[in-house]
C-alpha cells in the first residue's frame, strides 16, 4: 500500500467519524425536540380536556335549569285554590324571582 492511499484511508475513516459524531448530536437534538414538544401536546390534550368537563358541567346545569323552569311553568298554569276558596295568584316573579337569583350564582360560580 503506498502512503498516497494509507493517507486516503486515514482521511476517510476520519471523515465517516466525524460523520458519526455529528448524526450522534443530530439525534440528541431531535430527542431533546420531541421531548419538548410531547409535553406541549400533553399539555394542550389536558386543557382540552378540562374545557370539554366545564362545558359538559355547564350544560348539564342549563338543562337542569331548563327542567326546573319547565317544572315552575307548569305550576303557574295550575293555580292552586286557597282555604278561604279564593284562587291564589301566582305571578312570574314570585315563583320565579329566587329561582334567577339562585341560577345566576351558579352560572357565576362556574364561570370563574
């Protein structure tokens, strides 16, 4: 073998080294990368998960207040007879009044 091509070898094998080390430090990089960005994607999977459970929380409350103002209505429309024989009125305020103002808490509540 002459020195020309021992020297070739030699810048070769020292090229496909350096290669090495670079792909080495490439796939370090991307690990770190992925790493990173799995988080972040766990994160927003998270966030999206718990908006989902406060708008399914919130809307279980607005059908339940829509069953409870279904069930006032319904009461309204059946005015019930007092002792003395005379009809009781029933306004929309009085019945509904201190429902409102119970509904609005909770609806307050969940919205902070």
């Amino acid at each position: 073998m002459t020195s020309y091509e021992a020297e070739q070898r030699k810048q070769f094998a020292a090229q496909l080294a350096r290669k090495a080390e670079e792909n080495v430090q490439i796939q370090s990089e991307l690990e770190r990368m992925k790493a990173r960005y799995t988080v972040g994607f766990c994160r927003n999977l998270d966030g999206m998960a718990r908006e989902k459970a406060t708008l399914g929380n919130w809307l279980t409350l607005k059908q339940q207040g829509s069953q409870s103002m279904e069930e006032a209505v319904e009461l309204c429309l059946k005015t019930p007879v007092a002792e003395n024989g005379n009809r009781r009125r029933n306004t929309p305020t009085a019945i509904f009044g201190a429902y409102f103002c119970e509904f609005d808490l909770v609806e307050m509540r969940l919205l902070s």
